[in-house]
C-alpha cells in the first residue's frame, strides 16, 4: 500500500538534514517555485544555441523572452490575469511549450540575467551569469529575500523507483531485485536544495578547452538521498524511526568528456549511515563554498572529476588533442547503444561496475576512457613547451572543494528541534530552523518538477540563463539532475566492492 501524504512527511521531518555552511557562503537554498516566479523564460535551438535564436523578435536583434520577467506564476488560477503566464497553459493541440523541451528547442529560465546586462543585441556579449545581481535580488527584493532556507523531499518505495529508472535492470542484472534481496522493501528519501546561483572556478584544462575562466551558473541544484529498511511494524504505529542504511550526498563533477555522459555530471557520494556524523537521525551536510557540493566531512575535499587524469590540468593543446582523440573513439563506442550507464571515473578505476550495469559494453568505454588517461598523461609529459604548471597553494585553492573547517561554521540550517543543541550549535556563527511550511514534494501540483515518465507535466528546461562562448556547457544554466539514477549507480558500486 502506498504511503499517505501524512506518512511521508513524518519519514521526511523524521531524517530531515542539518546543513553547515562555510563562513564566506552567500547563499542558502531557496523555494524554487519563488525562483521560477521571479525569472523570464526563454528558448533557444540546440545544440549551437546561438543568441540570434534566443526567444522572441528578428529576424535580427533585439530578442524578448517567451515569458517577460515577473510574469510567470506556479498558481494554474492566476493563468491570463494581468497577463501572468502559468506554464502548465496548454495550446489547443495539447502541446505545453512553456514546459517541453526536446531537441530542438530548448527551455531556459533567467534570473539575474548576464554580467553584461539583460539586453540580447547584436552588441550584448551574454557570456556570463550576474552574480552580484542575483545576490542582490535574493538578500533585498520581497518575496524573494523570504524565500530562503528551503527544501523539498519526497519519499519513493523501490518498486516504482526502479520503474522509473529501468535503465539499470538490462543484461540479466536486476539491480532492485538485489537491492530487495539485502535490504528487504526500503524506502528512500530525497531532499532537493535550489540555490540560485552556482559559483566556480575552472581548471587550466577547461579553460583550455574554451569555457573561459569560471563555471559560474544561475539556478545550482543539489540533493542527499537517505535509504531505510521499511520494518514490520510502521514506524507511525510505534513511534520508532529505525536508522537509515546508506545516505547519498549529491555533488557536481568536473571534466572534459561531461557530453559524452551527461546525468553523469550529477554525482553521489553514498556512505553507510553509521560512518556519517549525525544528531539522533538527522545527517550532518557539509556545503562546500560556492559550489554547494555535499560531503559528510568538514574542510576542503577534492571534487569529484569526470577527466580521468587530472595531470590533463594546466596543459593546454597536446593533451587537448590527445584527449580528444580519445573522446572521438568514446563516441564510436557510445553510438552503438541508447545509453551507457556508466560513471567513466569508475569505469577508468576497473571494470566491475561496468560489466553490473552496463555489461560488455560498460567495459568497452573504461577500456577507451583508460586510453584517454594513458593518452593526457603522455601528451603532458612530452616537453612541447604547452605545459602551464600551477604552484600547489594556488592549486589548492582553486581546484579544491571548501567545505566548512571543522568547528569553524557559518550558518547552520537545523530542524527546528536542535537550533538550541550543542551538537548542532558549537562552532556555528548562526542556527536557524529550516523554514515553516509543507516540504513535502508533490509533482501533480508542483509544475517546476521535471516530468518522471511520458506524458507527464513537469518543467524540462534549464534553471538558469543559457551563456555564449560556453562550448562545454559550463555556463549555461543546467537541468534538474537525476540524483535518483546517480544514488543507484554509486550504491552499486558500494555493494559491488
């Protein structure tokens, strides 16, 4: 029997996180119907997504949004009236073109606009994100400045998870029967955070590569998952909440070949429950600076990196070249299935994850992705004068992920029952309660969700501004990923090892 509305947000409120940020931190998570309300929306044609094509007008410049900033609203009652714009208006043939997305053409919100202006024109650069106004708008503007400290969560059985996502049951593995074999039925539990900028600096390869020297975007998601064994007797029945098995923690990753795999951009960390730090049974979540990746340790950490060999960094165009002869034979390999799901960092570490879920195939591409490590570290080594190395403290700062040192926090986001704990308050410059209201995730109502299968409504476009001159989609607003697919294949990985 499925759970009730009632019943999922007692799991939710049961295992609600507490998230601690650096002390240079500018933002929190916000409530993305208020972040939708607050953009344009926009179109344009992949996969160039020249700005000559970018929404309305022409033939020529300027170009005008889909949907002028202010004016979309997330209430279907206020669809037509002072010329608000619901997205989910269907035309009369049934399409829903403020929603859909496909491949040749492309949604994307705007929230701050570019560094440069909001104008598109011949002359406009549109280039990068603008930070500084979207801090602005979020620490000044009503209601957007009372829209913070948010999260949405939702619980999902294993049955219609696996559904969703049955990708991963091919070549004879049924990995939700394995899963049900060890755990039982199990329950997973998802809290999403939208903050509404993204803020990153890039490596020498990147650059290199032509994404410019940040990977700045608007609209930055990022989520945990939490797996618990569903026990005999309802936990709403006893009182007792059993202890989670695995938690996730859901980061962004770095690399070169991020278009060959794309949902592999989203990573997630999984981690048995008992080597977490936790009060009673909320996890404590390390947000690293800026980035917003999620680690279960304070201080710096590496960030994930989808290039299999980070010597590739701070080269320029022999490893360049190397590398991407290898992405061309990746390619030949990727062409010949519908989907590999397949972290290549896996992969490119041993062929065991690779045979579970991808079979021969998945081994296929980590024997071409170790190609390419092979193929970056002898181009980088081979004296050709392009080489630019970095010294290790700038490196170090650039490069690295910077959670919050330990005992050294900014603001701390608690349930509302810790904000006075010392577990939760030593070190923390500021405790505030998750804000009042439903966090419970509900996709029948809550158009900004993507949709979960063919036919359903839900929002499929970018979360933020689409940005010229970014070649490896490093700028550009991104989709809302699939942390469900990402949590799977790690804990794959976890139980494979």
């Amino acid at each position: 029997m499925s759970l009730t509305p009632e019943q999922q947000t007692k799991l939710i409120l049961a295992y609600e996180p507490i998230l601690y940020f650096h002390p240079d931190e500018k933002f929190v998570p916000v409530r993305p119907e208020a972040y939708m309300q607050a953009s344009a929306l926009w179109h344009s044609q992949p996969p160039s997504h020249k700005k000559e094509d970018w929404g309305n007008g022409g033939p020529g410049f300027p170009r005008t949004p889909d949907i002028s900033k202010g004016n979309i609203t997330v209430n279907p009652g206020e669809d037509g009236v002072g010329g608000k714009v619901y997205p989910g208006r269907a035309l009369p043939d049934g399409r829903t073109p403020y929603l859909s997305s496909n491949k040749d053409r492309e949604l994307w919100l705007d929230m701050a606009a570019w560094a440069d202006g909001s104008d598109v024109t011949a002359d406009s650069k549109n280039e990068d994100c603008n930070v500084d106004r979207g801090l602005t708008r979020w620490t000044t503007e009503a209601p957007l400045k009372n829209a913070g400290d948010w999260y949405y969560a939702e619980v999902q059985e294993l049955d219609p998870l696996m559904k969703t996502i049955g990708i991963l049951q091919q070549d004879g593995i049924d990995l939700g029967g394995k899963l049900r074999e060890m755990f039982g039925d199990c329950w997973l539990i998802w809290y999403y955070f939208l903050y509404p900028i993204h803020q990153e600096n890039l490596r020498g390869c990147e650059q290199v590569a032509g994404a410019g020297n940040n990977g700045n975007y608007e609209g930055d998601w990022n989520g945990i998952g939490i797996i618990v064994s569903k026990p005999a007797t309802l936990p709403w029945e006893t009182g007792l909440f059993p202890e989670p098995l695995y938690i996730g923690f859901g980061r962004r990753a770095r690399g070169l070949i991020e278009n060959f795999l794309p949902f592999f951009r989203q990573e997630m960390q999984v981690n048995v429950w008992g080597d977490i730090a936790r009060v009673g049974r909320h996890p404590k979540v390390f947000v690293s600076r800026s980035s917003h990746n999620n680690y279960y340790l304070p201080g710096p950490h590496d960030p994930p990196a989808i290039t299999p060999s980070d010597v590739s960094c701070g080269a320029t165009e022999g490893v360049d070249q190397a590398v991407q002869d290898k992405l061309d034979e990746l390619q030949d390999t990727v062409d010949t299935i519908e989907s590999v799901t397949v972290t290549v960092a896996k992969v490119a570490a041993g062929c065991g994850i690779g045979w579970l879920i991808a079979g021969p195939v998945g081994c296929a591409v980590g024997a071409v992705v170790g190609g390419i490590a092979a193929a970056v570290e002898a181009a980088s080594d081979s004296g050709d004068g392009h080489s630019q190395p970095v010294d290790d403290a700038t490196k170090a700062e650039i490069e690295r992920d910077h959670a919050p040192d330990e005992g050294h926090y900014g603001l701390v986001l608690a349930p509302p029952s810790l904000v006075a704990s010392p577990d939760v308050t030593t070190g923390a410059k500021e405790v505030r309660p998750w804000a009042e209201g439903n966090h419970r995730l509900d996709r029948e109502l809550q158009i900004w969700w993507p949709p979960t299968g063919p036919g359903d409504p839900g929002y499929q476009g970018r979360w933020g501004v689409m940005c010229q001159s970014d070649p490896n989609d490093r700028r550009s607003g991104i989709v809302f990923p699939d942390f469900r697919r990402a949590f799977l294949i790690d804990l794959a990985t976890h139980l494979s090892n």
